[in-house]
C-alpha cells in the first residue's frame, strides 16, 4: 500500500476535532504548563543551593588555606629532590667517619632506568588519570569520600601522585581537612610549575615500600626492588612490579618481611594486594588477559630476597652513639622551639626511664609494685613526669627524622687515630675470660637456646679541661655480634670502691671532717639494721686492719673505714648531692638510705663515661665539666644549628681535690693498682682507684693525670642465668685474676693512645699544690695537736693537711691518757680527788667523740700500744655531798655482803676490820658502786663498810659485824635477821695494789 501524506493529515485533524469536542486538549494544556513551572522552580531552587553550596565550600576551603604561604618555584624544587639526604658525621679532625646509619635505605634512580610495567602498575592503581588532571582529580576525591563513608574497600586511593608527593614532601602527615585542602592547593600549584616527568621521577624515589629481606626500612623503587625481589628496578617482571605498586599503601602491613629480617609467615596480605593491582592493570590496558593469567599464577614466595644480616659498618658503636647524642641535642633544641623547657623535658624522661627499671626490679624482688608507686615513693607526680617523658619521646621521635632526612653535618670529638688504636687493642687483647656458654629452657615454651656470654669491656677517655670525649671503646667488635650494647655508654653497673673517693673521702675532706692523716677504725662494726661492713678481697674477707690513717684506707681500699666516713657524711649533710653535681643520671630514691651506697652499692648503679668523667672533677681543682661528645652540627648548607658549650659545676675547693689526688697517688704507687706503672710505656702524675662490685661482677680501674682521665670497666652483659624459671648460673669474673685482666687492658689502652699522642698521654707537668695546703704533724684521732697521750697511743700521723678545714675547737680533751672510774656501771673520768684505788688507768675518749666518730664499734675490740686500752668515758658533775651510808652488812663465813649506798656517785667500797670492836683499820678498797662484795681472809674480828664518792668524800661507817658483838653506838651491830644478798663480788686489792682494767685483747694499729 502506498503511503498518502493527505490521509494522515485528515485523520490528524480528525483526532484534534475529537480531543477538543470532548475538552481533553485544553487540560492537557492546562496541566503541561503545571509542570513547566514547577519544573522551573525546581530548577530555579537547585541552581540556588547550587550556588550557595559552591560558595560555601569555596569559603569554607579559602579558610582553611588562607594562612598557606606561597611557596616559591625554588622551595617546591628543593621539597621534590630531597629524597632523605643522610647525616654527615666527621672526627675531631674534620674527617669523614661516614654516612650516620638509619633504617631507612633509598638507591635514587632516574625515570628511565625503572621498568615500565611498574609505571604502568603505578599509575593504574595510585592516579589513572595522572597525564591528564592537573594535580587534582574531583572525581577520585568524591569517590574516596563516598567509599570511606559507606565502609567499602578503597581500591583507589582519593589523592593523586601529585597530592601524595605533596603530603611527603612539603606537608605532614596529619590526618585534617585543613591539611586536606592545603594539599590540593599545593597539588595543582606543583602542576603548574613542573612537567608529568619530574612529578613521576621524585615520587618514585621518595615513596616508602616496607622492609627488604634484612628488616630496614626501604624507600624508593631501587632500593625496594633490590630489597624485595633482589632484581633492579629497570629488570622488574609484572607480577613483581604489581607488588611493588600495591606497597605503598600500607607498606608494613602488605610488606612480605618481619621487623627483624626473613619472611613473614603469612603473605596472604601484601599477595592478595598485589592481585587487586593487577586488575587494575588489566582494567585499564595496561596489560593484556593472557598476561593477567600468567601473572595471577605468579609464585611470589620462591622469588623474594633471601635473608641476608644487615651490613656492619666500621665504626659500629661510635655511629649509634653519635647518632643517640645527635638526637637527643636536636630534640632538645626541638622542645626549645616549641616553648617547652628543654632540660626539664629531657630529666623527666631520664627520671621516668629509671623509675620503670626499678619497677622491674622490685617486681623480680618479689614485691607487687606499679609504677605509679614508685614515682610517688620518688616524691614526684606520675602525670607530670610520664606527659614530659612522654612529649620528650616525640621530640625524639621527630629528631630521628630531622636526622635521616636533612642532611646534617655532625662534627664529633672523637680523635680517628686514638680510637682506631684502642679498638685495635681491645680486639688484639688475648686475655679475657672464655666466653660462657649455657643451654636453656624457655619456661613458656619449652624451647631449648644456646646463650653464649662472652668477656666484655668498656673504656672512655676523657680530656679533663674541656670534657671532650677523645676516644672510647664501646666493647669488643669481634664479639659484636652477641652484644650490641655499647658498656662505654650505655651499661650501667654497681661501681664497687671507685665510689670510695666520689662519696665518701672527697666530700668528707670538702666539709672538714677528715683529712689525709685521720685516723680511722677498720675494726667489727654494727649499724642500725644488723649491718656490718667487710673488707672486700679475695684473701681479706674478716680481716681487720685495726687503727690506721683515711690515706692508708683509700689506697688499700678497705672497706670499714669508707662506710665510717659516709655514716660521718650523713650525719652532717646528704652525700649523693656530689653525685648529682658531678653527673650521676642514674641514682634513685633508694640510694638515699642503705650505707653500702658507700663503697658503690647503687640500686641501678653508673656507666663508664659517668664514672670517669667525675674523675675530671679532681684533675679540674674541684670543678665538674660534663663529658660530650657531639661538638656541632650543621646544616648541609653551613648553617650552625647546635654548637657545644663548656659549662663548670663547682664541687669541691682546689684544696679538698689536691689532697684527694694526694691519697690516689699512693694507690699507683703502694695501693690496689701498682702493679700498673710497670705496665706503661710512659710516665705520668698519675692518681687513680680500682673497684670491684659485689660477688665479682664487675671490675673497675679509673685514673687521671693533668690532661686526661682514663677509665675501664670489665664485665659480664648478664649477673645471672635462667632456665626453665629457675636460676641456672650466676655469672661473676674470676676472682683470682679479674684485676690483672682489668689492670692490663687499662694499660693497653694508655699505651694505645700514647703512641698515636704522647704529649696528651704523658705530659710533663703535675698536679700543683694549691694554698692553704701543708705537711704537719697531728693526733690522727683528734685531727688536733699531739699529745703525749696521743703518742703513746701510737696514733700520730704526718701528712698534707687542708689548714682551712682543720678542727677550729680543740678537741685534745677528748682523747688523753689517765684514770677513769666506775660510776653506775659506766666509765668516768676521775677527778683530781677521786682516790686513785678506785681509779683504773687507760686511754680515754669522750663519750661525744665517740658518738661523733665511733658510734657503732664495739670498743671493747680496741687495743691500742699503751696498757689498759681505749676506754669511753661519759662527762659527769659531782656534788660535794658525802654518799649516803650503808644500811645492812652481813657475814656469810669469808665473804663479807652489804647493800648499796643510795648515793649515784658512789666509786667504790672501804673495809674497815677490827680486832676489839673499837680500834677499826681499812684493810681493802672495793672499786666500783655496783660490787657489794668481798672475800676476807679471815672472818675474826669486827667489820664494817663506808661508801666512798667521785669527789673522794666517805660515808659513815656501816652497822658492824663480827663473830663478838658489842654494844657501841657507833659502830652499830649488824642486822642479823635480814641480811643483804649477794649482789656481786669483787676480791678487791688492798690500796696500794688496785685493779686494773685489761681492756680487749684487739688488733694493734
């Protein structure tokens, strides 16, 4: 049928005919119009909240960047080409020590020396659109909102490489819209300046992958291709470089090695990763099905990096302390920036760190402590303390990143030459101990380990002026591999008699109560508590060495005599204040009470570089200089950020430090360590001490001469060893020949650094006497003039004395030869009156003498060269009344018993006898008040007893008794009825033979 326009057109008109008949064309009409306008107005209201919205946003963005600065072409340029520039550090002669080691390794690598598969796994999952944005993809930024806000898997991340390179290089990592919104500024300014090449080849290289197969850290695609799959970049298959995209992610979590080196055991995570990016690729075009396929199949376990240790450099302690040092310094400079007090920051993390390991000891004590118990007990607030230690911790943090990523330039004091010397002579030392090995059990495994401990050593040298740290040994390089810890710096220990001069000789010479000549007790003594103190040798254990002077004390290192000295110390002031003055780090609450603290008894104990650095002190007249090591450091363009400055801490005066140095001298020279000179291949005014720790665990000798102070300890890492919960060992050096070991490695290393510089090993100046010191003879005891007394006694001294510091009161009444009495059971000295039978001869000291300088030794163990003893006597005021009379007397056959005089003064007892009861003679003398006794020769005739005082007054005579009574009113007949007990006896001696007091049969001076 053909088709006829006409006919279509009638039968139009018709329909229009129909709908306007029947009035359905002009609803229709009516109603369309309807819905234009409110379409209209729909419109009209979007278009409206449109603009509004967009204004608000606009605003709300304009806010949050309106204090971003505009940064300059060059300052973007720099962000993008600072791929983490290492530290620099230097030796004291402005040579290269090395790059400062990190975790953190990158190989840059041009773009064209990259594999494109990467790129192309790259930009299909980070940034698709990367060649065509401007730094900024609306799009990807809804997409990442809408998928963080609905909780689906982001596959594709919100932010392009530009953003991202951004956030890396030029913002932080703080998790804002206002950070947000600075980066999307910054994103598209970048665009502006830079092409796609260069925005590719810095993201590349700064990017972070996770860990390589040794456990450091890795950034970069060289590094992370070389790290992971142990091919370069350029040679990466797509399996590979689909793994090496998805890591940047999350790069730990998807990272195939542990923290510590080898595989994880569950790959699932990085693998599973690495197959979402590999559709991605096939998504895009990057690559073809088959070549998915393939790569699906990919085994990615047998192709990662065999293990391998991480590479140890030459310098293995000196780096890592420099670089904790170089830390520390810029965080404090850090916290300086910030507002924050820098040095308070840095004690309270020093404190907290203390008060936790002390923690852990009371917990292994037994006790059930927190540490909120501790630092309360310390007299500190936990909140304070734990926020700084805290906030110092992320000073910290943030410098250690300052330090891998700004290419500083760290001068040290560390002289090459020297410490290459030392470290070679620690290495080629053949004496130490075997190594200890043990096989043990893990009490929560059951797993069987070999623990291999070897012989350890740490050494610092020290330039006294200044506190420049010229060299140190942190351990023994070849045994590096089973201790990691530097024992210069880092090992705290107990340090034994090296102590005896810090906090015992030193501050009591400083406050007056000693000097080199006084004379000092190294006889049994018992404190409060039950202690009692030995001398410490392996042949000396309970041997006492009687009377003898502090510099004969010190430099045979006898222990009794130094914990006198400390007792005297904390009597008068608190002692460990010159620790702290001389830079103890590590001393806690519980050094303040126990008197073993003395002789190096500390609850934690102190380093190496702490122990001898307070040994500058002395060589310094008396002034603290606090060790250093880090001289300054610099930007990698010149600018100086830290540089070191010299500060003095007054301690003691020159006078106390030369007659400290005085009394070490002997040490060298007839002491503990003089087997040493002989050792040396050089000479110089040495002064020095040795130390040992208890039970033999460590070993010390420190000495110093008018340029340095060298000190070494000698050791074990651990004091005991565990298995299975249960104590298997205790670890101690060998008691025999510990000292010759510690004694030959100190004049190794003397000898070491003497041949590289033997002008500042043996210089040929010594220590100078300062004013106010003299040679004089004294009464050690008194530290006052001699008497004849004191020379019989056997206790003068001649040597140095501090003429500022001796006793301004004379103190010669306290100690002389002479008579004392018994008066109520205590010695007293007797009066010019007192009648000499009642009186026994000795060497008296005042009670306030004794309590000053002797309070705990029990005198009956002293014996000194004149007959009769040492002998306390107590101050007593006499009256001049005569003593009461005695009540009762009483005749036991040949004894002769009466009762007490009621008078406290009363010395001693006179019998008088008679043969007729009227003519009475004195045939004895009773000494002492408290003997109401006595034997008779015969019991024949008439007695009666008098009471005879302190003053030599008598009292009136007993009633008397006798086997024939008389009648007399004075004498009085004895009281028969009652007779008194026997309250004691005493065969007394007729006057002109009166007892004597032995005393105890001690040692001799």
């Amino acid at each position: 049928m053909s088709f006829e326009p006409s006919k279509w057109v009638t039968y139009f008109q018709n329909a229009v005919t129909w709908l306007k008949e029947k009035k359905i064309l002009k609803g229709f009409r009516i109603g369309s119009k309807v819905v234009w306008n409110l379409f209209l107005i729909f419109l009209s209201i979007l278009v409206i909240l449109g603009c509004f919205a967009f204004g608000l946003g606009a605003g709300y963005f304009a806010s949050l960047v309106k204090d971003q600065p505009v940064i300059s072409y060059e300052t973007m340029k720099k962000a993008m080409s600072d791929y983490s520039e290492t530290t620099t550090v230097y030796f004291a002669e402005k040579k290269v020590l090395g790059k400062l080691q990190t975790d953190l390794i990158r190989t840059v690598v041009p773009l064209e020396q990259v594999s494109p598969h990467f790129i192309d796994a790259l930009l299909s999952t980070e940034d698709e659109l990367f060649y065509e944005h401007h730094g900024v993809v609306p799009k990807a930024v809804f997409r990442a909102v809408f998928q963080e806000l609905t909780n689906r898997p982001i596959v594709t991340g919100g932010s392009t490489i530009t953003q991202q390179l951004v956030k890396n290089q030029i913002l932080t990592n703080e998790v804002s819209f206002k950070r947000k919104a600075r980066e999307i500024l910054l994103a598209m300014r970048l665009e502006n300046f830079f092409d796609k090449k260069d925005i590719l080849n810095a993201y590349i290289n700064i990017v972070p992958f996770g860990r390589n197969s040794a456990g450091q850290n890795v950034a970069g695609i060289e590094a992370a291709s070389q790290g992971i799959f142990g091919v370069s970049a350029k040679d990466l298959n797509i399996p590979q470089a689909a793994f090496l995209a998805g890591l940047p992610k999350n790069p730990f979590v998807y990272s195939p090695f542990k923290n510590e080196g080898g595989l994880k055991d569950d790959l699932s995570a990085g693998i599973e990763r690495a197959h979402v990016v590999l559709k991605r690729m096939l998504d895009t075009g990057a690559i073809t099905k088959a070549e998915y396929a393939d790569a699906m199949k990919y085994d990615y376990r047998s192709h990662f990096a065999k293990e391998h240790s991480k590479v140890l450099t030459q310098y293995p302690y000196l780096m890592t302390e420099v670089h904790q040092r170089a830390k520390e310094i810029l965080a404090q400079i850090l916290a300086s920036q910030n507002g924050y007090e820098a040095a308070r920051l840095k004690k309270d993390y020093e404190r907290f760190n203390n008060l936790s390991y002390l923690t852990n000891l009371l917990r292994n004590q037994g006790l059930h402590v927190t540490i909120q118990d501790t630092v309360q007990k310390a007299g500190y607030d936990y909140d304070t303390l734990k926020k700084n230690s805290e906030l110092f911790g992320e000073f910290l943090d943030n410098a250690n990143k300052q330090l891998e990523h700004n290419g500083y330039k760290i001068y040290t004091t560390i002289n090459k030459k020297i410490y290459d010397k030392m470290q070679e002579a620690a290495l080629q030392y053949k004496g130490y101990e075997p190594d200890k090995v043990y096989r043990v059990t893990n009490s929560k495994t059951g797993e069987k380990t070999t623990v291999r401990l070897p012989m350890e050593v740490g050494a610092m040298l020290i330039d006294n002026k200044t506190g420049a740290i010229i060299s140190f040994v942190g351990g023994r390089k070849d045994k590096y591999d089973y201790s990691q810890v530097n024992h210069a710096t880092q090992t705290i220990r107990q340090n034994g008699s090296t102590m005896k001069p810090l906090l015992d000789y030193g501050p009591a010479i400083e406050n007056g109560l000693i000097q080199p000549g006084t004379i000092l007790a190294d006889l049994p003594t018992t404190y409060p508590g039950n202690y009692e103190p030995h001398n410490y040798a392996s042949t000396d254990i309970g041997k006492y060495h009687g009377f003898e002077t502090a510099r004969k004390a010190l430099y045979e290192s006898h222990n009794v005599p130094a914990i006198q000295v400390y007792w005297m110390n904390k009597q008068k002031f608190q002692p460990l204040d010159y620790l702290e003055k001389m830079g103890f780090s590590t001393l806690v609450y519980p050094d303040n009470g126990p008197l073993p603290v003395g002789i190096g008894g500390l609850t934690l104990g102190v380093t190496v570089e702490e122990n001898t650095n307070a040994y500058t002190t002395f060589a310094n007249g008396g002034n603290f200089v606090d060790a250093y090591m880090i001289d300054r450091i610099e930007t990698n363009d010149g600018r100086v950020i830290y540089q070191h400055k010299t500060e003095k801490t007054h301690v003691f005066s020159p006078q106390t430090s030369y007659l400290v140095i005085d009394m070490l001298r002997d040490v060298l020279k007839r002491g503990t360590a003089a087997d040493i000179p002989g050792m040396l291949n050089f000479h110089a005014d040495w002064f020095g001490k040795t130390g040992t720790s208890q039970d033999w665990h460590d070993s010390w000798f420190i000495a110093a001469n008018p340029n340095i102070t060298l000190g070494v300890w000698t050791g074990f890492d651990q004091q005991a060893v565990y298995s299975n919960g249960q104590l298997l060992s205790r670890i101690q050096l060998d008691r025999n020949s510990y000292h010759r070991r510690t004694s030959a490695l100190w004049a190794s290393f003397a000898n070491a650094a003497y041949a590289v510089a033997p002008q500042l090993m043996a210089p040929t100046e010594k220590f100078s006497m300062p004013d106010g010191i003299v040679r004089k003879t004294i009464c050690g005891l008194t530290m006052g003039p001699v008497t004849d007394s004191c020379k019989n006694a056997g206790l003068v001294s001649t040597d140095l004395v501090n003429t500022k510091t001796l006793p301004k009161q004379d103190d010669t009444n306290a100690f002389a030869s002479g008579r004392y009495v018994i008066l109520n059971n205590k010695k007293v000295p007797a009066l010019p009156t007192t009648p000499e039978a009642f009186t026994i001869p000795g060497l008296l000291l005042s009670d306030d003498f004794i309590k000053t300088h002797f309070p705990y030794l029990n005198m009956k163990d002293i014996k000194s060269k004149i007959s009769g003893g040492v002998i306390p006597v107590a101050a007593y005021k006499a009256d001049d009344a005569a003593p009461k009379g005695i009540a009762k007397i009483h005749l036991n056959k040949n004894r002769l018993v009466w009762t007490r005089s009621s008078s406290d003064d009363v010395v001693g007892y006179r019998i008088y006898h008679s043969i007729n009861g009227k003519t009475f003679i004195k045939i004895k003398d009773v000494v002492g008040g408290s003997t109401l006794s006595s034997a008779l020769s015969h019991a024949k005739g008439y007695y009666y007893v008098t009471a005879v005082d302190i003053t030599g007054l008598e009292s009136p005579p007993s009633p008397t008794v006798g086997n024939l009574l008389v009648s007399s009113n004075n004498p009085k007949t004895g009281d028969t009825e009652n007779p008194p007990t026997d309250q004691g006896s005493d065969d007394g001696t007729d006057a002109n033979n009166p007892p004597t007091d032995t005393g105890y049969n001690g040692t001799s001076p």
